[in-house]
C-alpha cells in the first residue's frame, strides 16, 4: 500500500561525523540522494536542506539545533532523514525528536522500515498488524540507546 502525502513541506537533514566519512562512508550526496528518493516514492516535497559535518554524539549542533527549532515554530511538516544514526548519538536530541513526535511532527527515515507515528513503528509502505502501545514505547526508548551504545563502541576503537 503507498501512501501519498501532500501539503506542507519537508525538510531533509544529511549528516557526516568528519569529512573522512564524506568521502569513504555514506557520503553527504548518497544521504540526500536516499531521501531524495523517499520523497519522490511518497509525493512528499523537501522545503529545506540541512546539511552538517559533526558528531551526532556532540550536544548542540547548530544545524540540527537550528533545523529542530524551525520544526517547533511549523517551518515543515517534519524531517526525513537518512537513516536513524544520522539523526543523534545523545540522549538530549533523541529526547527533543521524541518530544517533537509526539506534537504531530512527522520524523520519517529514508532507509529504515520505523515510522515513529504508528504504535506497531511500521513505515509508510508496509501495512502490518498494530503491535500493542507499550511496544512503541519500547521501540522508541530501544532506539536511542541502540544509538548511544554503538556511539560507546565507536569511540572505543
């Protein structure tokens, strides 16, 4: 089933931890290209680019802060992103995504099957059974852990 949205647009948030991982990781360019394509799949528009070089670890990127207080003030419909580890690595972003979920932004993911609007965290294409709510919340409090822990691991190398 595709569902089509229409309306308001998007924005798109790219990101890379150091220019290192622009050139070998998943650049920049594949990032928006990904989205690019997520929002021609769904008839969705993107607005506003994003683009940032740091650390989702680091408390207070200003793109992402910058891009996070437009969506509050209703610059967009909500953000898509490339894939959940391009968003934060701290506690305090995924707490205010969190936060901006639930006051009916829309926060999608280009490259992962997890719409955090639905209680059963499918994406727009998949139709499946609901899973119960305290399986959402579950998702929602696994993911940023999830993050934070691979975050731990990486610094450790």
């Amino acid at each position: 089933m595709l569902l089509l949205y229409s309306g308001e647009p998007y924005f798109g948030y790219i990101r890379v931890s150091t220019a290192k991982q622009g050139e070998k990781g998943v650049s920049l360019q594949e990032q928006k290209d990904a989205i690019t394509r997520h929002a021609e799949r769904f008839g969705l528009e993107i607005g506003r680019w994003f683009e940032e070089r740091e650390t989702g670890a680091k408390l207070g990127r200003p793109v992402f802060s910058d891009m996070l207080r437009l969506l509050r003030r209703k610059k967009a419909r909500g953000v898509i992103i490339h894939k959940i580890d391009r968003s934060a690595r701290n506690l305090k972003d995924w707490a205010d995504l969190g936060e901006m979920i639930d006051s009916g932004i829309e926060v999608q993911f280009a490259n992962e099957s997890l719409d955090m609007h639905t209680r059963g965290g499918r994406s727009p294409p998949i139709s499946r059974p609901s899973l119960p709510p305290t399986t959402s919340r579950l998702v929602k409090k696994l993911v940023p852990v999830t993050a934070l822990s691979n975050n731990s691991l990486l610094s450790a190398r």
